[in-house]
C-alpha cells in the first residue's frame, strides 16, 4: 500500500514538472495530492487526509485551475533567452540537495531507532485529539491564522479589483 | 554501503520511507520552481513543497505515538497555503493585466 501512494505521489509530482499544458499539469497535481492524502491514512491520520482533500484538491486546485482558463495560458509562453547554464545549475543543486539528504535520511541512527521505537501502530487521530490540543495549547495561534486568512481575503480582493 | 540496509525498510513504509518521499517531493517541487516560467506552474511547484513539509511532520508525529500537536501545526500550514495561494493568484492576475503574459522571465522590471 505504501509503495502504491509513494508512486502516485511522485509519478504525479513528476508529471507536472514535466507537462507542457498547464491545464493537464494541474490535474497531475491532483493526482499528487491525492497520494498525500493516501499516504496520511496509513500514517493512521484520516483527519488530515480528509483536510488534505478539501483543502487542496478541493479549494487551492480548483483556484489554480479557474485562474489558468480566466486567463487562458494553457501553453508556456516561447522564451525570451534559453538561459542553459542557469537551467543547469539548478537541475544539479536540486539533484545534489535530493541525493545528499536522501543518502543523510537512509545513514542515520538517529532516525533508524525513531522508527523501531515508533513502529507500533497509534490510535487513529481524531478530530476531538486534535480540537483539545488546538484549543487548550494553540489558541493564540488559531486565532492569529484567522487574522492572517481575513487579510489574505482582503488583500487578494484590493490587487483584483480595477478601482475600489 | 551503510544505507542498503535500510532499502527494505522503506518499500514496506517506515519512517525512512516516508522522508524519502518528502525529500524527493520537495525537490520536484523545488524543480520546477527553479526550471518553468510560467508563474502558475512555479506557484503549484510551492505547493508542492509545502505538502512535503506536511508528509515529513505527521510522518514523525506518527512514529512517535501519534502526536496530536502535529496536527496543529498541520492546520497552521494549510491556512499559510490558502493564503499564498489567494495573494499569488491574485498578483497573477494583477500582471497579467499590466504586461499581459504570466511568464517570470517577462515580469523583470518594475517600471511599466
């Protein structure tokens, strides 16, 4: 099960990086959210798979993909300069950064005795665990997200509208 | 090699498995970012690597007797997400009027 979610993941993730169309690279990500979301119900975390659905495929997806035909650029623009040692520059740090952590994440021991310590199966999270812990611990920082979302809102209606 | 050991470990989804995963989902996401133009395909590439983020910590919120304040800070991420993706569509649309395209390359300057 894992190995499935894993490869949807990243065969989805993949699949925008490499798509032309900007429609169909929207719709890869999809497809990559949806392995996330598969990947939390086997951490045993159906609350934040259910989120991750909603929220992402659901509300940000759906953004995305409404602002892309509105504006009609389904194809990337032509380049003004291809820009080759830049591109190359960054395909090698990325691949650096991803063998370099990779191969950290694999040696250390740290990590290793986490995952045998760990390796019994939790209770499923709960929407009550996560409410108590959000409301007791966390209030400021609830309250302080909601602030930011309303400024969000506002600040994304003053960019789009012509004349307030 | 010191790591081979680990390889079985990860197909059957421990906790390696699960940062393998992170790690190459950021570095897809970090991909494109760096290599497209289109500034509605490097907004997805942060999305991107805002989910790795998120795989990587309820990953270790799980391995450690599931850790409910991971799921706070879950929540923290999302609205973050929502946010930036509300301004940066916004500002999308806001360049697309002024210079008409939604290529980065061509957003270079401030002036008109």
């Amino acid at each position: 099960m894992f190995i499935t979610f894993a490869l949807i993941t990243l065969l989805g993730a993949l699949g925008m990086l490499l798509q032309k169309n900007v429609i169909v690279a929207g719709l890869f990500m999809v497809a990559a959210f949806f392995g996330v979301a598969g990947l939390f119900v086997l951490l045993a975390n159906p609350v934040a798979a259910a989120l991750q659905i909603i929220v992402y495929t659901g509300a940000i997806m759906v953004l995305v993909l409404f602002v892309i035909m509105m504006l009609n650029s389904h194809e990337e623009e032509k380049a003004q300069s291809s820009r080759p040692v830049q591109r190359w520059v960054s395909v090698a740090l990325v691949a650096a950064l991803a063998f370099g952590a990779v191969k950290l994440v694999l040696a250390s021991p740290g990590l290793k005795a986490l995952a045998q310590s760990g390796a019994a199966t939790p209770e499923a999270m709960t929407l009550q665990k996560v409410g108590v812990t959000l409301f007791a611990d966390h209030l400021l920082g609830f309250e302080v997200a909601g602030l930011l979302l309303l400024a969000a809102m506002i600040g994304a209606v003053a960019l789009t509208k012509r004349n307030l | 090699m010191s790591g081979m050991d680990a390889v079985p470990q990860i197909l059957s989804g421990g906790l390696q498995g699960y940062l393998v995963v992170a790690l190459l989902l950021f570095a897809i996401g970090l991909a494109a970012v760096l290599l497209r133009r289109t500034l509605l395909m490097q907004f997805m590439g942060v999305e991107l690597m805002l989910n790795a983020a998120n795989v990587a910590l309820l990953a270790f919120a799980r391995f450690r007797g599931g850790d409910s304040q991971a799921m706070v800070f879950y929540l923290f991420i999302i609205a973050v997400a929502a946010c930036e993706a509300a301004v940066g569509l916004a500002l999308v649309i806001g360049l697309f009027r002024h210079r008409d395209t939604t290529d980065s390359d061509r957003a270079a300057s401030l002036k008109q």
